[in-house]
C-alpha cells in the first residue's frame, strides 16, 4: 500500500515537471501586446457566469471538443453558411451556446482594449476563459499556456473519430485520448470535468432502459442511482430535458466525480468504466480521497490537453471575429 501511494506520488510529481515548459507556448505570450487580456477576459467571464451557471460547463466542454477536433484553434466557433461547419456535427449539437456566447463577449471585451485589436486569438480567449470558469466553481487556479493561432479549418467530417462517445470502453477511451497524446493518466484527471455540468437522458438511456437481453439496467449501475435516473429520465421523456452529471454538488468543481464513481453512481459508460476496470481505478481512488492530488494532476493535464494540435505561424491567423474566417 505505501508503495502504491509512492509510486502514484512520483507520477505527480513528474507530471508537475512534465508541464513546466512548452516549446511554442507561453505564460506571458500577450504581455507586450496586450497586458491586461487576463483579467479583460475574466471580468467579462465573471459577467457571464453571474447571469447563468451554464457558462462554466459550457466553456469547459467547448474548449475539450475544439482541442480533439483539429487542435485548440477555435475551429469549432466557426460558423459555416451551409451548416457543414464542425460546430453542425451531431456531436456538437449539444454544445451548450452559453460557451460560444461567453467567447464570442470575451472577444469583443478584448477588441474594445486600446492596443489589443487584432492581437489575441479565439483559441487563446477559449484557453484563458477555460481557466476562469474551473476557477470560478471552486476548482483549482493555474497560470494558462498562450500563443495559439486561429485555424482556417472546420467540417464536419472530422469530427466524427475524434471525440469519445459515452458508451466507450477504458480501451477505447486510452486509444481515442493517445491519438491526442494524451496518456490514461490524463484521461482520468479529464473526466474529473464531469463534476459539474449536464447531460441529456439520450446520452446514457440505453444503460437504464435497455442494457441487454438479460438485464434492463446496467449492473454496473449503482441500483438506487438506476432508479432515481429512470424517474428522471422516463422513456419518452423530452429531448430537450438535461440532468446534472454529479448529483452530489453539480455546481461546484470537486473530486466528488471520483467519489461517485466508487458507489456506482458515473452517469455514462466511460465514466463507470475508469472505476470497474482495475487498471484505472486505483488513480480513482487516489482523485477520491485527495482532492490536492487530483487537482494536481488535473492541472497538468488540462495544460497537455491545451497543447494539442496548435498552430503556429503561417498554420493560423487572428480571427477578428470569431465565428467567421478573416
Ligand atoms: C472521456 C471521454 C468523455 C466523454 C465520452 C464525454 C461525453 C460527454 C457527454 C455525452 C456529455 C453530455 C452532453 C449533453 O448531453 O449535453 C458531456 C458533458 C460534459 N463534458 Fe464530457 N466527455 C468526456 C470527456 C470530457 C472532458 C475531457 C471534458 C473537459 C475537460 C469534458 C467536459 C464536459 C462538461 C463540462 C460537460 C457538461 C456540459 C454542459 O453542461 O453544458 N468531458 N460529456
Ligand atoms: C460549404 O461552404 C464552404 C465555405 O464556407 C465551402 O468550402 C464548402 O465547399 C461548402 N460545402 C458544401 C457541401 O457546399
Ligand atoms: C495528497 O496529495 C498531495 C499532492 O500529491 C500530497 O502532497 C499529499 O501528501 C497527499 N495527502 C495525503 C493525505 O496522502
Ligand atoms: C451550439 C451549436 O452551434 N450547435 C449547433 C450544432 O449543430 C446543429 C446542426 O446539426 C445546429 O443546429 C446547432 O446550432
């Protein structure tokens, strides 16, 4: 046991070296172009979220879906004429507006800064509102990576096998976040994001209506949750209807994801899955009973997954507008 808990703080720590340094990214990418962008995007984010709680969640899961698709390029804000723009495929119609909304304000805060016209990319503003919003619901604070260009690239098609589905396997979870290199360390801290936000009844209705032909629920399913999920989420019930993912403390960013997980309670197959398969469960003990730990470790992959596909130089431009291409 003491050499478990050994091994699991090396980890840490080598994570923490791991992400002390990019090659292309910086802390105080803006300072000589626009100083004050930190705190002109967090006061516009602090803005947003006093109007609606949705904000976080929304920028949070926004900021996951463009970094897998295509790199963190703000490419998923783009809007196409004829809806074949990332942002029209399936899997993003459940991308909650208020994230592009708290973006797209951010932005025109930026723009209205004597000397910060043109200067700050969409992806930046996504990254650095991405921080605030964690922040502001209690999670943990960290110094943001910038200096990402705005990409010139989105469709639809690409979508399709970059983002994780919640009826996948530990295996096919580690192989979709490897081809991101991303490691199940990762994986782990990243889903710890499902500690606030919403999901719509579709999304795991299989898991509490029809498993399989020996069992409606699935038995990995905490029996009481099963019950209270089916009150919740009755077979027809309304599309539009979306229920919180941690139902312990859905507004507050905590490690209780991990400690759900431990009684049953993960809404999706992926999320159970990182507790009933042996090789990940020991990081979901460790995240369940030490918050520090899993805000750690959290941090530097949230840093890594910031990293993913940038573009740089003559790969990206500016975005005055971050719905449309300049
Ligand atoms: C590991 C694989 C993952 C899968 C299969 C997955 C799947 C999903 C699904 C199906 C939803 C519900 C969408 C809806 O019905 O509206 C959701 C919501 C959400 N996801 Fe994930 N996700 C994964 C990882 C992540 C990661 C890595 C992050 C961020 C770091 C993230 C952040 C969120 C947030 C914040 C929400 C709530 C959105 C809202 O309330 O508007 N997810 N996810
Ligand atoms: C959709 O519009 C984009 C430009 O906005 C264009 O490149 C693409 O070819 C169009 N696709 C279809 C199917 O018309
Ligand atoms: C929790 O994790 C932190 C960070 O890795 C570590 O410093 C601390 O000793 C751990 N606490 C316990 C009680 O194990
Ligand atoms: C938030 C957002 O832009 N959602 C879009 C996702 O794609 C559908 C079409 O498939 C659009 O109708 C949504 O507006």
């Amino acid at each position: 046991m003491y050499s478990q808990g050994l091994f699991l703080h090396l980890i840490i720590l080598f994570l923490h070296i791991m992400t002390t340094t990019s090659a292309t990214l910086h802390h105080d990418y803006y300072r000589k172009t626009c100083p004050n962008v930190e705190s002109i995007v967090r006061s516009t984010v602090q803005e947003k979220f006093r109007q609606t709680f949705v904000t976080a969640p929304a920028t949070l899961r926004l900021f996951f879906h463009d970094c897998f698709v295509q790199g963190c390029d703000a490419s998923v804000m783009l809007a196409s004429p004829n809806n074949t723009a990332e942002k029209d495929h399936q899997d993003n119609i459940s991308l909650a507006g208020d994230g592009f909304d708290t973006v797209i304000k951010a932005k025109a805060a930026v723009e209205r800064e004597p000397g910060c016209k043109n200067q700050v990319s969409c992806a930046d503003i996504l990254a650095m509102a991405t921080r605030d919003v964690i922040a502001m619901t209690g999670g943990p604070s960290y110094a943001v990576e910038l200096g990402r260009l705005d990409g010139r690239i989105s469709n639809k098609a690409s979508v399709q096998h970059h983002l994780p589905h919640p009826e996948f396997s530990l295996n096919q979870l580690n192989a979709m976040f490897a081809s991101h290199g991303l490691t199940q360390i990762d994986l782990i801290a990243l889903s710890g994001a499902h500690t606030i936000g919403f999901s719509h009844c579709s999304k795991f209705s299989t898991r509490i209506h029809n498993f399989n032909s020996k069992s409606r629920t699935d038995p990995t399913l905490n029996p009481t949750y099963a019950r209270q999920l089916q009150d919740m989420c009755p077979i027809n019930v309304d599309p539009r209807i979306a229920i919180p993912m941690d139902p312990n403390t859905p507004q507050t960013f905590d490690n209780m994801y991990y400690k759900n997980l431990q009684k049953g309670r993960g809404l999706f197959t992926s999320d159970q899955s990182l507790f009933t398969d042996k090789r990940s469960r020991n990081f979901v003990n460790l995240f369940a009973s030490n918050k520090t730990a899993f805000e750690k470790v959290f941090v530097a992959a949230i840093t890594k997954l910031g990293r993913v596909g940038v573009k740089t130089g003559s790969q990206g431009e500016i975005r005055s507008d971050c719905t449309v291409l300049n």
